[in-house]
C-alpha cells in the first residue's frame, strides 16, 4: 500500500484478493515504470508486480514470490518469455520442452516489461 507521504508500505499478503488484480490493470503500467525510474523503491514495487504465466488462469495473475514458491526444487532460474499475448505465446513452439518439464513461465505481454525486467 501506499502511506499518506507517498511511500510504498511492505505488508504480509497470504493471497491477492480479485479487487487487487482489478487495480491492478489499471495502474500496473505505472508500478512497472516506477521500477525502472525509482531505484530506492525497486524492490518495494517488484512485490506489487502481477504476471500471466503458463500455469495461470485468464483472469488470475501470479506475483514473483508466488513463482517462486512453485519453482520446482531443482530450478535455479526465473523463465519469462516475451511475446504480443498470452495466447500467442501459449502456442508457440518454444514452449514445449518447459511443457514437458511442467515448468512454469512468465509471460512478457506489454512493452515495458522487458526493459523493466533488465532494470530489476
């Protein structure tokens, strides 16, 4: 959240409520911009970060920190994959093998994420 002076507040979130993801379409542009102009608060705002991923529903978007607790115990390595839409990138080849390794992979559907994935 957001404190009076502007400031992101870090809180314990057990599990993102659908008005979050809501919100979240609206303003997550900004929250992405913020990580790659507001070095200080980088890793404040990663944890507001919400991905579609190769294991999530259409309307359900995953944070970094709930990849990574279904990362499988002998990954090392957050797989991301950059692509128009989900849909595209659900059917592309290139997902078969991570398929095959039931790997989940976050997608990379709007323009600013890949320069802002660089920049965390």
């Amino acid at each position: 959240e957001i404190d009076a002076d502007g400031n992101v507040e870090e809180k314990e979130q057990e599990s993102v409520p659908p008005p979050y993801n809501a919100w979240y379409k609206k303003f997550g542009q900004s929250i992405k911009m913020g990580i790659i102009d507001d070095e200080p608060n980088r890793g404040k705002l990663s944890k507001l970060l919400r991905f579609d991923s190769s294991k999530s529903d259409d309307d359900d978007m995953i944070s970094l920190e709930d990849y990574v607790g279904r990362m499988k115990d002998w990954q090392t390595e957050i797989y991301v994959f950059a692509g128009v839409s989900k849909a595209d990138l659900e059917t592309s080849h290139f997902m078969e093998k991570f398929n095959e390794k039931d790997l989940e992979v976050i997608y990379l559907t709007e323009t600013v994420d890949e320069y802002m994935v660089q920049n965390m």
